[in-house]
C-alpha cells in the first residue's frame, strides 16, 4: 500500500506494509480453517492448534467471547459450532 503526503515542496511517497490482523480475527481464520466445510470443530482439537500456533489461552477466549457476542460461534465444552 502505498501512501502519499504533501510536502510544501513537493509530494513523498511512503509504503506502508499490510495490517496484520488482530488477534481475534486470526483465530477466527484458523477455526475457519480447521472446520473445513463442516460447522462443528472440536473444541480440544481447536484448543491444541491454537496453543501450538503461539496464542495464549486468554487471547483465545477472547475471540471465543468476542465472536459468540456477535453470534458467529457458539462455544460448549466440546464443541465449536458455526452459525
């Protein structure tokens, strides 16, 4: 992306490298991902990628709170489904 400022002299032209996502919209990617066409996911299965991924339990249940507030996801103790 580039982006452009004005100068009194002139224009500059600056790059600005891609937003990375947010936390919250990562995860969301990768239980997309892991569901594949189906809408159920296990949660322990989800649980243990997201771990190996690098995301810590609280950003997890973050996204999980955040996603279901927007009913997206419904979250059990052993299921992830997709709405």
């Amino acid at each position: 992306i580039l982006g452009c400022f004005w100068l009194f002299s002139g224009v500059i032209w600056v790059y600005f490298p891609p937003r990375c996502p947010r936390p919250s919209e990562a995860i969301f990617g990768l239980l997309r991902e892991l569901g594949g066409r189906g809408r159920q996911l296990p949660l322990p299965h989800a649980l243990q990628v997201l771990g190996a991924r690098g995301f810590t339990p609280g950003q997890v249940r973050a996204a999980l709170a955040e996603y279901q507030a927007l009913d997206v996801l419904q979250v059990n103790h052993n299921h992830i489904t997709f709405v």
